[in-house]
C-alpha cells in the first residue's frame, strides 16, 4: 500500500511481467529505474541499476538549431559513425518482446531499450539521409507534410513541433520519427536525439494527429530535464557496444546553466496533524532519504531538496504524502473527522413553484423536455435575439456551446424542427430550466406548441393550435398562485408583433408569450407551420407573497347571466373590459365570460364586436331582478365612458 497499484501478473516465457497503474504525476515510474528505485525505498534494499559511463568527445557545432527554446528547453545529438546494423541480442529482444515491444534491429532497439530501462524518449537517425547533416527544432509550416515510420502520411500545422533538416520535417518531435531518415540495414552513420520538448504542446500535437507513441506518452507527463543526458549517455554507450561504431562528436543546446533547486520546509507537528501517527526527524530523514531526498533537520523543522527526477514535489503535503507512502498506506489510523453539524434552513419553496407547474402543464397533455444550458451564436441570431449580452465561455468545447443561454427558446425551436424533420409536426412541450446573464442565473419555464390542437380520429376538422391555446397556459400557471395575467404589447423581433403580448402580474413583467415570426421560423427551417411559444420568468412568480387556498362552498342560491354586446376600439385588450367589470361588479359579480369576437362589415372601421356574459350570483341569498339590473347597468356605464364603447 504505497501508491502503485499491481493491475496484473503474467507470465511471459521465462518472464514476468507486472502491469503497474501509475498516475499522472509520476512520470518517473515510467520505467524499470524508477520502479525499482521505489521498491528499494520501500524495502530498504539497494538499487543496482547500471553504470553509465560520461561521454567524453568533441563538441560539434552548428548541428543542432532549435527556432524557439520553449517549445525545446534541452537537445543533445551525438554522432557516432561507422556502425553496423544487425539484430539485437537475445536478452534484449526477450526483454522488449516481454513489454509488448516488437524488436527491429540492434539501433533502434537500444532506444527503445533505454527509453523503458530510463523513461527518457530517444530517436535514431540515419545522417548521411539528413539534407545539410543537421537539426532543425521548429514548428511546422503550412501545407507541410511527413510520412511517419507507420508508413501513414501525416498533414501538419503551425500548432505542430518538428524536428527539420535544411529542407524539410523529419520526424514528429517527442511523438514518432518519419520513415524518410529510419534506421536500416543500409545505415552507416547514427545521429541519436535526446531532448526535452514543452508537455502541453506534445500533448495538443498527440490530439491533433490522431497519434500516440510510447515516446509522446511519456512527454505529454513531462520528463525528467536531468535525464536527457543521463539516457543520452546509457544509449551511446550501448550503441557503442552493439554496432562497433566509433564516436564522431556531440552538441548541446540547452534553456538552463545549472540545476534547479526546490527546498520546501515540513514541520514534525504537520507530518503528525496529517496522518494522525507520531514520528521522529530522524525516522523521517531516513524514510525520506532512501526516496533520493535530500533532508536537513533543525529541530522539528525539515528542510528538504526533492530529487530531480521528482517534479510532482513542490510543497510540503507533496512531502508528507511521501512519508505516508514509506509507512504504508495500510498501516495510517482510518479515524472520522470531527465534524461540527449545523443546521441549515432550505426554502422549499422554489422546487415547490417549479413541481406545480410541471404538474400543470402534464396534466394539460404537455410533454417536459431537457435541453443544454448552451447555445451558439447563430442560433441566437437565427432567433433574432442577437442584442442579448449572452454570458460567453471562455474555453468552449466545440462553437455549438459558446454561449450560456439568455432565453429557452432557441433550445426549443432547436428540438421542434428535429422532431419535425422526423415527421412529428403536432408538438406540444415545455423545459424548466435557467436562463444565464452578466449578473446571474434566473429560473424559467418555456412552452412551445405547434401543428393540431389534439389528433381525435372522430372528428373531420383537423384545427391548428393558436395564441389562445398558449394564453391558456399561461392564465392556469398564474391563477394557480391565487394571481390573474393581464396583458400588453411586446416588441420583442423574435415573435410576429400582430400576435404577441408581455404577461404582467400586478403591472410586473413577468414573461412574454407570442407567435413565433417568419423570418425566425425560416431561420430554422421550419417550413408550413405556425409556433406559439411562451416564457414565464419564475423568479417574478417566485418573488410573489404565498396564498393559502380555502374552501368555500357552492352557493345554494340560482345566479342571474346578462350577456353584453360591445363595440370598441382594435387596440383596447379584453383584460380591460374584465378589470372594469371585477371593479364595478362587487361581490355579487361572480364572473366575466368571453363568448366571442366579431370583426366583419357591420362593425364600424377601427371598432371590433366583442360578446361577453357576466354572471351575478350571492352565496347568502336570492338575488332581485331590480339590484342585479343596477350592478349591470353601472358596468355597462363605465366601459361607455371610460372605453368610448359603443352598446350594440
């Protein structure tokens, strides 16, 4: 229990072989040293790993060229001539075969070899293929190209790191080599690469191409700065040794003069806080030590160097963890936190706004959809709602999601035109959701409908849903909170302005609801249809007193209805004639009923006929024919009076 978990044993020939998990901020058991290092650690044994002799030669110059040293921080190449390529010992080739590496021959083998035994990435390059017998680090030009040793032509960009000849790009940087400069049977002269490229930019070029190797895997978690020598020197050595070739020279081109040195302090008092276990400064110093850490202890304060292979180290929780790792994860007490508990009140109120009018609306046959929180651009625009101030993303996945919605209606016109396109024109469906801007969230609902009012085989006349099937709606949500809409002109250009309104509760802004424009509907490619849609802001509703609902009983006495005929103005709204009616009806009035609408030649220009009943009913008594005539005939003043109606 240290923190590398065994996935699996196998046996392989006279091998075995262990399959290690190890997480992203450990690039350096990406190995067989490193793995063994922390095995010795853990078992207080020494690691033997190999001896790799310094390379002493001539330095070489002007054969490396690195364009911008942030994208390559370090580069040796060294040159060794006069080798000779033939297949690689038995040992070796049973090792590689063992990790799922399949031999090629005695050069690329040892880099392959190196690259597990070290973890640091190593390329072999055939010299005598390389146009003017140097490097070139760069990025990519446009419309470049390169045939990689997988034999597949690769297309590359600016975005995309290469390693260059004097003409052109010979190999992936930090991901695989081009076939162009392989090593083959035919090679003489090796230039062997070892180098330290920038993470994030191996890891976009992985992402670009399509393309991973045991090299990119081990950049893309960044190696160890210090190891590109020590690899170098491992390989040539080896190279040496196997090929029978002789060394010609090497450059170094590297960011750093000297190492960097990371000392991070530790108290014994936040080692113990931590892992609720007692040490000493010297039990740590020891446990630390056999880890390659460096430690100086000043009483019960600890100064330690981590090693350099180590970068994940960098403050001193990184440190304690290692302590934990030493004492075995396993063996640290499990103990629950004191956890102080307070109660914290929850208003219900909102999920209980929002279930009443799910409840409403599936009831009235209208199905609940779940759409994303974000848009694009253009279906803001498409939905003439471009001088909304959306809420952009800065790191938006794919330009689908660049937005956070300001309205659910692109949403939603989104989901009608595909279910259209899949033959289901009759729609009728709202989405509970949060409309997002600059200065926060806010709760809201949407409904949409289209096509037939209702699919009933019986009936010959198919009727088209209109405004009133929405208002409808929209009068049930409200008169469910004890509230009744009225209603007033919109200018919102998403909706055609013949027919559509704003929905106002007590005179405030509470949504609009409308028929959805043209223009919009051929955005969307909506073809032949009408949309009605409404948006109610739940915030307002939500924001309203609560009315507790009380029984009151069916009166026992008969109610009195006086139909009304009236001219009056096209702009005057019926919301108008009702409020006049309510104020003047007093308690008898127990309601105003719409019965119709006349617009025709026997209407005078400018004038619409309106037909309405008004119902006089007392819960106490029986009412006389002679006060009901006066409440009717006072309202009926009014609307002349105030409307300028005209009695028909």
């Amino acid at each position: 229990m240290a923190g590398l978990e065994v996935e699996s044993v196998e046996i392989n020939g006279v091998d075995t072989v262990l399959e290690i998990e190890i997480t992203p901020n450990r690039p350096d058991c990406l190995n067989i040293l490193g793995l063994a290092r922390e095995i010795g650690a853990i078992t207080g044994k020494t690691v033997k790993g190999p001896k790799v002799k310094s390379v002493k030669t001539s330095s070489l110059k002007k054969l490396i060229h690195i364009e911008n040293k942030k994208d390559c921080s370090r580069y040796i190449g060294t040159l060794i001539r006069d080798v000779k390529i033939s297949d690689s010992p038995a040992a070796m080739k049973m090792r590689l075969n063992s990790l799922g590496i399949n031999a090629i021959n005695n050069a690329v083998d040892i880099t392959n070899f190196v690259l597990m035994e070290t973890g640091q990435p190593l390329h072999a390059f055939d010299h005598d293929k390389l146009a003017g017998g140097k490097i070139i680090v760069r990025r990519a030009k446009a419309g470049e190209s390169i045939v990689t040793l997988d034999g597949v032509e690769r297309k590359l960009d600016p975005a995309i790191l290469v390693i260059a000849d004097s003409e052109k790009p010979v190999a992936i940087a930090g991901i695989m080599g081009g076939k162009g400069t392989e090593i083959t049977s035919e090679t003489k002269n090796i230039l062997l690469e070892s180098a330290h490229f920038d993470m994030g930019l191996i890891r976009r070029a992985c992402r670009s191409l399509g393309l991973r190797s045991d090299s990119s895997y081990r950049f893309e978690r960044n190696v160890n700065f210090e190891g590109v020598l020590t690899g170098s020197d491992r390989a040539i050595d080896l190279l040496l040794q196997l090929t029978g070739g002789r060394l010609s020279g090497r450059e170094e081109v590297s960011v750093r003069s000297k190492k960097i040195v990371t000392k991070i302090k530790v108290t014994i008092a936040a080692i113990e806080s931590l892992l609720g276990v007692e040490v000493t400064a010297p039990k740590v110093k020891a446990w630390l030590a056999r880890l390659g850490f460096t430690v100086t202890a000043k009483g019960e304060i600890l100064t330690v160097t981590p090693p350099n292979n180590r970068a994940d180290i960098g403050q001193d929780v990184d440190v304690i963890e290692e302590i934990a790792r030493m004492i075995g994860f396993n063996h640290l007490p499990s103990k629950l936190p004191l956890i102080k508990t307070t109660n914290i009140a929850v208003d219900k109120r909102p999920r209980e706004i929002k279930d009443k009018v799910r409840r409403i609306l599936t009831a009235g046959g209208i199905d609940e959809i779940i759409t994303h929180n974000m848009i694009s651009s253009r279906s803001l625009t498409k939905t003439n709602m471009a001088d909304l101030k959306p809420v952009r993303i800065y790191n938006p996945l794919n330009q689908e999601q660049e937005l956070m919605r300001p309205s659910l209606l692109p949403s939603m016109l989104q989901v009608a035109l595909t279910n259209i396109n899949r033959g289901q024109k009759d729609l009728r469906f709202f989405e509970i959701g949060k409309r997002y801007f600059i200065d926060g969230e806010k709760e809201s609902v949407g409904i949409l409908l289209t096509g037939r009012r209702t699919h009933d085989w019986r009936s010959s006349k198919k009727e088209a849903v209109e405004i009133f099937d929405i208002k409808g709606l929209v009068g049930r949500i409200c008169q469910s909170f004890g509230v009744n809409p009225t209603y007033g002109p919109t200018e919102r250009a998403s909706y055609d302005q013949a027919c559509a309104a704003t929905i106002l509760i007590n005179g405030k802004l509470v949504g609009t609801m409308g028929k959805i424009d043209k223009k919009v509907l051929n955005n969307w490619d909506i073809k032949n249809q009408d949309v009605y849609f409404a948006g109610l802001h739940l915030e307002e509703i939500l924001a309203l007193p609560s009315k507790a609902l009380k029984y009151q009983p069916i009166s026992e006495f008969p109610a009195i209805v006086r139909d009304v005929s009236l001219a009056v103005k096209k702009e005057i709204p019926y919301a108008k004639i009702e409020e006049i009616c309510v104020k003047q009806g007093g308690d008898i009035l127990k309601s105003v009923q719409f019965i119709e609408q006349y617009l025709g030649d026997k209407i005078q220009s400018g004038y619409k006929g309106l037909v309405f009943s008004c119902q006089y009913q007392s819960n106490a008594r029986t009412l006389r024919e002679e006060e009901v005539t006066t409440i009717h005939e006072r309202i009926l003043q009014s609307l002349i009076q105030d409307l300028s109606a005209i009695r028909r």
